[in-house]
C-alpha cells in the first residue's frame, strides 16, 4: 500500500500558467501535483522513458479499474498492460482520463472559429514532445488531474467547474522510469480552469522504500 | 488584463459554455435507430464483401464517400475500429475528442467520429443499435488471460499486426471506438454491459468523410461476460451511396457538426 511518507524533497517547480513541463520521473519517487490556486486542470502523458512507443494507456486503465474516473490507488496501465504508476495520495478526488486535451483544432469546432488561435494543450505538448524526439503521432488520449467529467447512464459529457481547491494535490508514484509530460491547461472556454488558467506546482520525492 | 474585464471575459464564456451544452444535450436532432430490416443496400452499389472470422483483423480502404457496413450476424461479436487518413496517417480518431465535442459517450445514428484534426472522419448513417463502445477499448493480452486464463487473439495484437501491414507501429495506435459493446456507466462511474441491447444482425453503416484506411477487429469486448463463446464471423461491406444531401443529419445534427464538416470539406475544396 501507498506509504504515507511523503519521502525527501529532490526537485521542485512552479509551471506557470498555460506553459508544458517534462521530466524523467525515477521508479520508486513519487511526483506531487500541486494545484497552487485552485480550478486548474492539469493535462499530462506518461511514457516508459527507456521505450517510448510504451505509453499510458487511458482505455487499459479504465478496462483495469472498472470505472470511468481516476482515484487513489488507480494503477496507471500502460498499452502494454503494464503498470507505469499509481496514484498513491489525492486531496482532490475527481480526475478525468476520456475528454482528452484541448487543441486549436477541437475548440474550433467546440466553441466556434475565434477559438483557433487560442493557445492550447496539444500545442503544449508538441512543443514539450519535440524535446524529447517524439511527435504529434505520440499524443494519445492523457490524464486530466483535477477535472471534473461525469458521465451520465444516457452517455451525457460534460466538462464541469474545476472541483480543486488551491493547494489540493495527486501523488503519482512511478513503478518505472517514466517520462512525465505536464500541460498547465490554458483552455478558458470551459469550466475545467474556472475561465482563469494559473500557476501549478510540481514537486518529486524520494519515496521511501516500500 | 484587468480584473474586471477578466471576470467579464469570464462570464461571457460560462454563458457561452451553457449555452452550447444545452444546445448539445438537446438531441431531438438525433433520428430513431435504424430497423433491424432497414436500409438495404442496392447490389450493384456493393464494392467488397469480407466475412472476418472471431478473433481476426482485417483492413479495409474507404475513398471519400463510400460507406462501410459492419454486421454483427449472430449478435455475439464486438467490433473494435481503428481509421487513418489516407494521404497523413498521423491524422487518425481521437475518441476524446468524439466524445467532448458531441457531449456524449454514446454514438448512435446522426452521430460523428472525429479525427485529432478537429474534421470527420466517420459519420454513423446507418444504426440498428446505439450501443457501442468509446471509453473501455478492446480486448488485450491481459485482459484474455484474466478472462480465460490464457493469452488468445485479442483486438490490440490484432491492431499491431494491422498498424505494421500499412507500415505504422505502436505509436501509430491510439483508443478505439468498439461496436455492439454496450457499455454505460452507472451513477458511481462503474461500467455496466447491457447483453439486453445485442440482437443478431444489429448493423452500423460509417460513412468515410475523407478516404481512409481503416482496420477492423473481431474480439469479444472484454467487459462482455458472454466470452469466451460470444465468438462469431461478422460481415463487412464496402458500398457506393449517393452523395448526402444538403440536409444530411449526420452533416447538420449540431453547430459543432457543421463546423467540423466544414473543416473537412476544405480538404476536398
Ligand atoms: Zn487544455
């Protein structure tokens, strides 16, 4: 079971509003998300950092889970049915992992034409990608932590009011070495951010061992 | 910006957000499903006919236009889908998106599959059942040796064996959308699979709004408590249709449907 020590500091980091983030996440450390001001949606993709083509799988998690949210103890399943991660601490408790990101071209189609060229999470994570020698062909369907997606019995989807509180995070333990790839949301034409994008924080902690 | 005009920008998207999900979950555009005898298609519209046997793939090329009908003969097969665009294969569907732009997890007749490109690839003209799959995905290795205890054929090393034969790979693999796998999700956000919504001979008809390759897999859905015998061929027919119609319901069914074809048809422009 998730320990509860929150294991010693080795990395911290503020992503600003509306910027990407990556880091190679060691297996055992854990990364807190830290939703500093509240209302933000946090986008992110995970890839096995010694063969990126192994990747987060949303569908595999959810199949495993047998449920339509992400939670404590949620194991993150990769495409190849592996775990990657669990989330091992939440004080938020309502994540998302089937409305995707944002994109110029989907909130084109959403909100209307004068939504184009509105900064947005897939460009986001293009640009953090290309860091790393991976392209648009690796974006698959990511985390939202701290969106809230309910799920009607008629299939009714709707992307509600960010439901965290500032300073509520997620704990994301890695159970190999990952490449951890973040979004601070910019999207402002939906609840997910309270229509006001703002700063996260990202720390990683050593976890003790289990 | 200032504060105030932040929190004025602010309200004017809420306003605009509630009002756009009212007019999405509206639905009284959606038509009926289609009869289980319906729609037939004229023989000489018919361009390739392929029965895929339980646990196999196949793949299938659709030019702008065509339709692909999947048949679920016996009323014991999930089908799971896989498209991508012709001319740039890193265009393919994005169920995300599907779902986030229509508002909802059900695909039904009138309804779209979308590319990550924001344009169509997919319209569902034809639809005998309303029930089908865009959140859990097919069937794995894992999920079968859980099931029967053993690895069998499964609808992602079909998709790998598929992906490789057009000379894509497992990047090239995103979600998939899987037919006759009716799948909801309860108050609690637990899946419930409703055997009650499968009938022999329940069939979709996708039309292809750009020219596509698209791979089939003919898995049990893992969440179907009917495996391992709900195993059994389906039927896949390729066919001509007219060109749709100014008032076509899949082109007109919502704003976000006439804006997403819009894109599309730009390509063709
Ligand atoms: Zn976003």
């Amino acid at each position: 079971m998730p320990s509860t020590d929150p294991g010693h500091l080795v990395y911290g980091f503020d992503i600003p509003a509306e910027r990407p983030w990556s880091r190679v996440l060691k297996r055992g450390q854990t990364l807190r998300i830290i939703d500093s001001e509240g209302e933000q949606a946090v986008d992110a993709l995970i890839y096995a950092a010694a063969d990126t083509a192994e990747r987060y799988s949303a569908q595999d998690t959810l199949r495993v889970q047998g449920s339509a949210y992400l939670e404590l103890g949620t194991r993150l399943i990769s495409n190849r049915g592996r775990v990657m991660a669990r989330i091992t601490a939440d004080t938020c408790g309502r994540h998302d992992t089937s409305a995707g990101c944002c994109s110029c071209e989907s909130n084109a189609v959403r909100f209307g034409e004068a939504t184009r060229y509105l900064h947005a999470c897939r460009e986001n994570f293009i640009l953090e990608l290309s860091r790393h020698g991976l392209t648009k062909r690796d974006i698959v369907s990511n985390l939202n932590f701290f969106m809230n997606v309910p799920i009607e019995p008629t299939g009714n989807f709707t992307v509600l009011d960010g439901p965290s509180s500032p300073g509520n995070y997620v704990d994301v333990t890695a159970e190999m070495d990952l490449l951890f790839v973040i979004s601070n949301c910019p999207q402002v034409n939906n609840p997910c951010n309270g229509f006001d994008p703002t700063p996260i924080r990202v720390e990683i902690r050593e976890t003790a061992a289990a | 910006m200032s504060a105030a005009s932040k929190a004025e920008r602010a309200a004017a998207n809420r306003r605009r957000y509630e009002e756009l999900r009212a007019a999405g979950q509206e639905l009284k555009q959606l038509p009926a499903p289609t009869a289980l005898d319906g729609a037939p298609i004229a023989a000489d519209a018919v361009v390739q006919t392929e029965q895929v046997p339980p646990g196999w793939h196949t793949t299938v090329r659709l030019s702008r236009g065509e339709a692909l009908r999947i048949i679920d003969d016996h009323g014991r097969s999930s089908v799971s889908l896989l498209a991508w665009r012709s001319e740039d294969p890193t265009e393919r569907i994005n169920c995300a998106d599907t779902v986030k732009v229509q508002w909802s997890a059900a695909l039904s007749k009138g309804r779209m599959i979308l590319s990550d490109m924001g344009r169509v690839l997919l319209a569902v003209i034809e639809d005998t059942s309303g029930a089908h799959d865009l959140l859990v995905g097919g069937s794995t290795a894992d999920s079968t040796l859980s099931a029967y205890g053993e690895v069998t054929r499964n609808t992602q090393a079909n998709f790998i064996s598929a992906a490789a034969k057009i000379g894509l790979g497992l990047r090239d693999i995103p979600p998939c959308v899987t037919f006759f796998a009716p799948v909801t999700t309860d108050a609690a956000g637990r899946f419930v699979w409703h055997a009650a919504r499968k009938h022999a001979g329940d069939f979709v008809d996708l039309r292809a709004e750009m020219n596509l390759i698209v791979a089939v897999s003919n898995c049990a859905h893992p969440l179907d408590p009917a495996r391992p015998a709900a195993t059994a061929p389906i039927t896949l027919i390729r066919h001509r249709l007219p060109p749709p119609a100014v008032d076509d319901v899949c082109r007109t069914a919502s704003e976000e449907a006439v804006r997403a074809y819009a894109f599309t048809d730009q390509l063709f422009a």
